[in-house]
C-alpha cells in the first residue's frame, strides 16, 4: 500500500484527494497535499459550483489533527475565479475546512470538545493553540453546530441578565425550561438586547410562546409585552421575597439607627441572619433569640412576619393565593413601615405576574442555576477580546450542543447533532 493510501485513510476526509506526503523532521511537522474530489470550484459565499477557469491560485496550509507528537498540516493551492452568480472575484471552498480559517474542521470538532470539558490551560498545551485562537474556534463550531431556533419550538422560557465583566458589562440569557438549555445569550441588558432573540424566532415561534419567566425588570417587560403580546410573565418567586428580605434589613437598620444605646444597638445588628432566614432552618438559640425580638422590638418583628407571611403567599393553592395575597398587600399598606409599604406597591402592581408564577409553578430557578454555571465559564474565558467569543462558549457548554469528533463520526450519520 502507498504512502498516500495510508494517509487517506488515516485522515479519512470526505470529497478529499490525497496527492502526497512530505516530512520535515528537523520540525517534526508532516504537510499532505489535498485536493478536492471534484475538480470544479465551489464559490465559498453562495455554495454554487461552477466549471470555470481559476483567476488565479495561491498555496495555503490548514492545521488538523496532530499524529503522536508530528504537527500535521493540509497544503493545497487555493483557487481563486470570477463566480457568476456573485458577480465577484471570489475564494473556493474546500471540503476540510471553514472560509477564511485556517484550521481544519477535525481540529476545531477537538479543540472545541476540549474547551466545553477543560480549562484554558488543557487546552492550550494539548492542541498547542493560543487562548484567543480557542475563542474564534468555538465561535466557528457553534455556528456550524448549533440548532436553529427555528427549527426548536419554545413554549416556556426564562430571561435573565448576568455580569461577566467590571463596570457593568453584561449578558442577557434566554434559557428554554423544558430541555434546561441555553436557547441564546446576546450583550447587554436592555429590553433592546432582546431583539436579536426574538427576530429570529419569526412570527410562528415568537405566537408559540406562552410563558415568560423573569425578574421584575421594566426593560424586559415591556419589551416582552410588546413582542410577545399571547405570552403570559411570570415574575420569578424567588427575587419576590428577596424583596422582602431587603425590607426586612431596612427596618433593622433604621431601628439600629434610632436606638441611643449601643448595647441594644449591637445586640439588634446580630439579628440579620436570623431574620434572613426561613424558619425551618432555625436553630433553637436562633428561634429564642426571636421570641425576644418579639418582646423588645415590635418593629422590627413585624417586619419579620410581613416577610414570613409573603413567603407563605407561595405555599398556596392558585385558588386561594389571590385571597392572600391580597389580605398581605393591605396588612403592609397599614404596617407604618415605610419600606414595605413601598414593597406593597411594587409588588400590587404586578400581581398578575406573581399570581402566575403560582398558577404554572414556573420559576426562575432554573436560570439561576445556569448563571452560577456561566459565571465560572466566564472566569475560564479569561483572555478572550470579545463579548461575542464568551457568548460562544456559553453556548458551546450549555445550549445542548453534541461536538462530534473524528472517532465518532460515520458513513450516513449526522455530525451537527443536538442532545
């Protein structure tokens, strides 16, 4: 068997010729020569092939997959030609690889593999390839990979924002709550940030929506109203009592504050966590330390019990949620705490989202949970230049995407398959 039979078989590239092999052993680099199977040239803007002499040609080298510890190297002469339908002078596509990459389709299926699974390090030193070279890559492999929202009818989904960098650099997250996925991530925060997101769905999938889970953002909200008119919002239970939780720490401050005595005064400031905490997670001295509270500072646990109630609110059946609701609403409307009658109106004017939250039993859970999981892969995109290299690597570890690498990969299979 030839030396090139052994190396196409070895490469096993499709519609790929091999035409020879050089060794540079000093550098312990391998260059195969390819070709395309098909002699005419495929214009590589609009995929049409034509039979067409070339304008001109130039020899280039693509990157694949290293044998042992060689470097090996794809080397053809790259044509360039008039394509009729462009009406341009235009570059051919090859088989092996992505347009204007310089890296073969293998070696961006590993490489990328390697970055949904390792840090930076591994995969620098294994694919001998700079960090900022990684995100192009990803960038590359997603869009090759990834599903088309098109083609994924979304019926539930959660937005959410998240900071990735210093001085308010943000990310907004649009996560589907039936598969668990990242469906797209985009810049910044704003309701307009959402627009990408939601052109892209088309008139049938933005009508196929039905709920929408989110914080209490007015951004999002209005946009969300005005681009998905049939979805319901559902404001997440959980930033709900957060709220509370925050009227609660008001109401100890201000007490803390008025109180002369700063004996009184310190032993009211060791009451944060337990105030903060649910009561099933009490301890016994936490709970005793309560019963005082109680006795020494009506206030302040009347705060408490405003947030305890609103908590229980949640525990409800949808039938009576509303009926209680209601009855918290004018209790912290006549509290005389300022800061949860501030809450009372906040949270009356969008009654309807949280009341929905407990009819569907829809939270932003879910997103939260993924956010921890995007917060540590920011800290592994440490060195990548753009927004946009991040977003590629959220959406390479966490929309479902399947890399498929060379050993998987058969006759008659899909490659660019999602989980």
């Amino acid at each position: 068997m030839s030396i090139n039979s052994v190396f196409r078989r070895l490469l096993a590239l499709q519609e790929t010729r091999v035409l020879g092999v050089e060794f540079f052993v000093a550098a312990m680099m391998i260059c195969v020569d390819v070709a395309p199977r098909r002699r005419n040239p495929t214009c590589s803007r609009c995929g049409r092939r034509y039979s067409v002499g070339s304008y001109d040609s130039d020899s280039r080298l693509w990157r694949h997959v290293d044998l042992g510890p060689w470097e090996l190297y794809l080397r053809y002469r790259i044509r360039r030609f008039l394509c009729p339908h462009c009406k341009t002078v235009v570059t051919e596509a090859v088989p092996w690889a992505e347009f204007a990459s310089t890296f073969t389709r293998d070696f961006e299926d590993v490489t990328s593999f390697l970055a949904q699974q390792a840090n930076q390090t591994v995969v620098g030193r294994t694919m001998k390839v700079a960090w900022p070279t990684v995100g192009n890559i990803v960038r590359r492999t997603v869009n090759r990979c990834g599903l088309p929202l098109r083609a994924a009818k979304l019926y539930r989904i959660g937005v959410d924002e998240i900071s990735y960098r210093k001085h308010h650099k943000y990310l907004s997250i649009v996560a589907d709550h039936d598969t668990g996925h990242v469906v797209w991530a985009g810049k910044g925060k704003s309701g307009d940030s959402l627009d990408p997101f939601l052109d892209s769905l088309g008139e049938e999938g933005r009508r196929a929506i039905r709920l929408v889970s989110m914080d209490m953002s007015q951004a999002y909200i209005s946009k969300v109203r005005e681009r998905l008119p049939l979805a319901i919002i559902v404001f997440d239970p959980f930033h709900v009592v957060k709220l509370a939780n925050d009227a609660v720490d008001k109401v100890r401050r201000q007490q803390v504050r008025a109180l002369k005595d700063k004996a009184e005064a310190t032993a009211l400031k060791k009451t944060r966590w337990v105030l903060l905490k649910t009561p099933e997670d009490l301890q016994p001295w936490e709970v005793e330390k309560l019963s005082v509270l109680a006795k020494v500072n009506r206030p302040l646990y009347r705060a408490y019990l405003l947030k305890e109630a609103l908590r229980a609110v949640f525990r409800e059946p949808p039938a009576k949620a509303e009926k209680r609701l209601d009855a918290w609403l004018a209790w912290a409307s006549r509290s005389r705490l300022p800061s949860f009658v501030t809450l009372g109106r906040t949270i009356r004017q969008h009654k309807a989202g949280i009341l929905a939250a407990i009819e569907h039993g829809l939270s932003n859970g879910r997103l939260e949970g993924l956010n921890n999981k995007i917060r540590l892969i920011s800290h592994r995109a440490y060195g990548f230049h753009s927004a946009e290299a991040l977003i590629a690597l959220v959406m390479l570890c966490c929309s479902g995407i399947d890399i498929p690498l060379p050993s998987d990969q058969r006759p008659g299979s899909d490659p660019y398959a999602i989980m």
